[in-house]
C-alpha cells in the first residue's frame, strides 16, 4: 500500500494534498466494493471461494462481516495488516500453521499492493479477503483449538459456545482499535498449563534447530559404579535435556552420583521407576528425539486451547495418561494421586461431569460389558466357585438366587436374568469409597483393594474406571465445608454400613488425556500414548484448515 510523506511541505500544503488525496482513497475504496460484494455472494451461496489458489475458510463469518460493512474494504490501515501478520508468524509459537492462514500469500499480495500507486480493484479485493479469513481463522483456533475435538471423539461433552453470532461486530472492534494483535493475544489460554508448555515448544524446538542430540547406544545396564564408554554421551544427551546438574563437564566414563541424580530426573519427568538404573526403557525413552518431543507438546497445547478457557476455579481432573488424578481448589493444587485407569482395549472415556455424592461401603453391581467379557466366562469355565468373594447372584428385585441351580452355560450377557452384587467389605472391587458422578458410561472414581498396583509406572490395568490410591484423603476435602475431617470419614467407614453423603455444592470432574506437561518444579513431563489419540491429532492438526460452527455442549 503506498505510504504519503509530507516532508518540508508547508502545513497548508499538506492539508490540500490530504484533501485532494481523500477523494482518491474513496473513489479506490467505491472500485473495491463490486468485485468484493461478487466474491462475498459467490462465498454466501456456495460456501467455496477460492482466491488466488487459496480458499476462503471462514463461510459462516466473513459474509456477514462484509455485509455489515456495505462491502467496504477492511483493512486499508497497514499497522492492522502488520499486526495480522505477526500474529501469523507468532502462531508458530502456540504449535499452529502459519500456512493456515494464508501467510506466503498475503505476504506476496502486500507487496503487489505496496509496489503500484494505483492498485487495481480485484487486487485489494482479494488482499482484503485474505486478511479478514486470516484473522476469523486464526482467533477460531486460538480460542477453540484448529481440530474439533468432537472429530476425534465423540463422547466430548466439555463446552465450546460459538462467537459466531457476534464476530462480525468483534472484528470491527479490532480494527477500529488498531489493536488487532494484542486482541489475538488475548484470545490465548493464560493458564500456567498453556504458557509453560509454550516455554518448553520453544525449548525443544531450539534443540531441535541445534542438531540432532546424541543417541545414547545399546549396551550393558549401568549401575553405580559401573564405567561405561557411552558414558560422556549420557552427559551430553542429559545435559541437552536439563536432567544434569552442573553441564556436561566431566569426560570419564564412570557412571557415577550426578549422573545418577540426572538419570532419576528423567525418569521422574517420563513417569518410568526413578530407580537411576539406566536399562532398556530409560535408555529407550532418552533416545527420543527433540522434534518427536515438540511434537508431543504441540499436541497437548493444541488439547490446552480446547479446555483451558471455560476451566472452573474447583474442580477435580484425571489425566488418563498421566495415571494421575489432581484436585484443584480455587485455582490452587490441593491434593494429587497416583491412579490407576482403563486398559487401551477399556479405555477411560474423556468427558466432563460433576461429582455429586460420595458412596461409603458401596456394593458393587458387575456392570453389563464386564458380566459380559469376564464373569460369565469366568462362571461358565469355574462355576460358583468362580464367584468373588462377597459376590452374591440376586433377582433384579433383590430377592437372592440359589446358584446351585443356575446352568451358566445357557446365558450370555444380554440374556442373564440376575444381577451381581458384591457385598461392601475390604474385597469389594469398589474398595470402601466410590465418587459418583452418574454416566452413562457407568465409569466412576473409587478405592481399589488392588493396592500394588500403584506401584506400577504405567498403569492401565482397569475395565473403565478410575482407581485412586489415596480415595479417603480426596474424601475428606471434598467433604470438608460439610464439617467432615479424617476421624469422622473413618468412623463412616469402620461402621461397614452402606451410606451415601451429598456434595453441598457438586464438583466439577475433568476426564483428559495430556501426554505433556509443565509439573510445580518447573519440569516438562511426557508420558506414552497408552490409548494412541496423539497420532490420530496430529494428522487432524496437519490437514488443511476446515471451519465449522464451534460445537456445543452435548
């Protein structure tokens, strides 16, 4: 766009040359209209319109964005069309495309309208689509993430209301303030989840520009003490990896005490034994390189920008990858545990809902799909002596069923007339507290008399549900404004009596799946994709750029 400078003019001079250009600049901006209003109706009809081998994406917004306008070019100020572009070239920074939005483009177009005093009408038509696509493109994804969520799961049910209604009015807003890239700054999650993992995107991505880090070879397991000619390598890949204290150094080849500590690092911040033995899986997991690292944080920046702007202040959260489960009291962590969550071929579902009453000595009814794939098979191989303890075989009215009778052999899951029922007790599968949430996924936070296997380093070993390692301890807060401390859950508790206290006001639950994180010490965190979902959202995220109307809550 040509700039006018007035240099040396006299003042009176300016002011006649402004006012002999205004009339310029609006007769340029009248040529604009028709050619703008054509592409704009052709977009409203068909929902297709591609500009100059690049297709407008935003067939909702744009139209009555235009419409609103009268067909009058948007973006003739060129601080607002510098401030789109290094938003653009910004989106790197957040795990997006800066092709998504037009980038190579519109940088090509703002030189041919920058290059000619006059350009012509189709040129500042399609420049000025590009930009307003851009802008609705890259706000969408800043709010709502670039993949809909409900395309990889259908189950999600957090909500995402759309701004559609109101996006013709909000862009203007933008423009009209000049402020267009701190508008799109601010539509970034500001939660320490997001930020911090966009501290670590960079990092990683700068070892990643630095060259490939050193791949530590096969060999013997080290211990303490043992001396190893991959040793000085070990240094390197872990000093690159910020697990080494005091930088690489040292050149022997003696596996000793900060290498030991650096090692235990790593391992905690990969969720493996921090037993500082480097075997196969740590050795294994070292290996991984930096850019498969900024990949994995990528995709969980992209899972931040999908949940991270409608968190509540309290709420309880499990990150299934994590095996973990967090409660979050007024924006402050209060409570953490280990957990233990479904296997990859039962998976713990992702959703959202509220706990609403906890369950002291719960029974336990052998929900339909595991009567299904374990106990009638179990009963049918064993017969009652297959039966747990404490599992009774019950009429659907309560009435109990003599199971000396019953031929096993003549019921699948979907004929069986009875229910089981496991009186409460230490056996339970349930343990002695269950949380409720009601779903119809029949998928619960609980206690487990499984206790060892907390001690596992990837744990998803259950058919569904959530196995909390310290259940009594997230009792007694969640119960706490109802007068409840740890002497009184206990006394509930020794009673063995079934009993069912309320929530004064429900707690929010949060079901997610984050493979990377920032913990409280400053660390990133990376876990394995137990149930595969980061391969299927890296290939949403690098598909070419589809709109939609934000989805709402289900």
């Amino acid at each position: 766009m040509t700039r006018y400078r007035f240099v040396g003019l006299p003042l009176c001079a300016a002011v006649l040359t402004l006012a002999c250009l205004a009339p310029f600049a609006q007769a340029q901006d009248d040529g604009v209209r028709e050619p703008l209003r054509a592409r704009v109706e052709a977009l409203r009809e068909t929902g297709r319109v591609d500009v100059r081998g690049s297709r407008i994406a935003s067939a909702i917004v744009l139209p009555g964005f235009y419409k609103q306008r009268g067909f009058r070019r948007a973006w003739s100020d060129a601080r607002n069309v510098e401030q789109l572009l290094r938003a653009i070239r910004d989106a790197a920074n957040d795990g997006l495309d800066p092709r998504d939005y037009h980038q190579a483009l519109l940088e090509r177009l703002r030189g041919e309208v920058a290059a000619t005093s006059q350009p012509d009408a189709a040129l500042l038509a399609d420049y000025d689509l590009l930009l307003t696509d851009a802008l609705v493109l890259l706000e969408n994804h800043l709010e709502f993430g670039k993949v809909d969520p409900v395309r990889l799961d259908p189950n999600w049910n957090l909500p995402r209301e759309s701004k559609d209604v109101a996006a013709a009015s909000r862009i203007q807003q933008m423009l009209d303030a000049g402020d267009v890239y701190q508008a799109l700054e601010r539509e970034k999650p500001d939660h320490p989840y997001y930020t911090e993992l966009k501290r670590e995107l960079a990092r990683y991505r700068k070892m990643e520009a630095a060259g490939a880090l050193p791949t530590l070879p096969s060999g013997p397991t080290l211990r303490v003490g043992a001396s190893d000619a991959r040793v000085p390598t070990l240094r390197r890949r872990l000093d690159a990896t910020g697990d080494l204290v005091g930088g690489v150094g040292d050149t022997a080849t003696l596996y000793d005490s900060a290498l030991i500590v650096g090692v235990r690092s790593f391992q905690r911040r990969l969720g493996l034994p921090d037993d500082g033995i480097l075997g196969e899986g740590t050795r294994s997991a070292l290996n991984v390189s930096a850019e498969r690292r900024a990949q994995q944080i990528r995709l969980n920046l992209e899972r931040g920008r999908w949940v991270l702007h409608h968190i509540d202040s309290t709420f309880v959260v499990v990150n299934v990858a994590g095996y973990s489960v967090t409660y979050v009291r007024d924006g402050h962590v209060v409570w953490r545990s280990r957990a233990v969550v479904g296997l990859p071929f039962r998976r713990t579902p992702i959703f959202r809902d509220s706990i609403s009453y906890l369950v002291f000595n719960p029974t336990w009814v052998v929900p339909p799909g595991i009567l299904a794939r374990d106990m009638l098979p179990r009963l049918k191989r064993g017969g009652v002596g297959a039966l747990p303890a404490g599992m009774r075989v019950l009429q659907h009215s309560g009435r109990a069923v003599d199971v000396s009778r019953i031929d096993w052999s003549k019921y699948s899951g979907s004929s069986f007339p009875f229910m089981l029922r496991q009186d409460p007790g230490p056996t339970n599968a349930l343990g002695l507290v269950k949380f409720m949430f009601p779903n119809r996924y029949l998928v619960y936070l609980h206690d487990t008399p499984s206790r060892e296997l907390f001690n596992e380093s990837a744990r998803a070993f259950s058919s569904g549900c959530i196995r909390i390692e310290h259940p009594f301890e997230l009792a007694e807060l969640l119960l706490a404004n109802a007068g409840w401390n740890a002497d009184s859950v206990a006394r509930v508790v020794k009673a063995g009596r079934t009993r069912n206290v309320s929530l004064r006001r429900p707690v929010p639950v949060l079901l997610l799946y984050w493979t990377a994180w920032v913990d409280d010490d400053g660390l990133v965190n990376f876990r394995s994709d137990v149930y595969g979902r980061d391969e299927r959202l890296a290939r949403a995220l690098d598909e070419p750029v589809r709109i939609t109307p934000a989805a709402r809550p289900r």
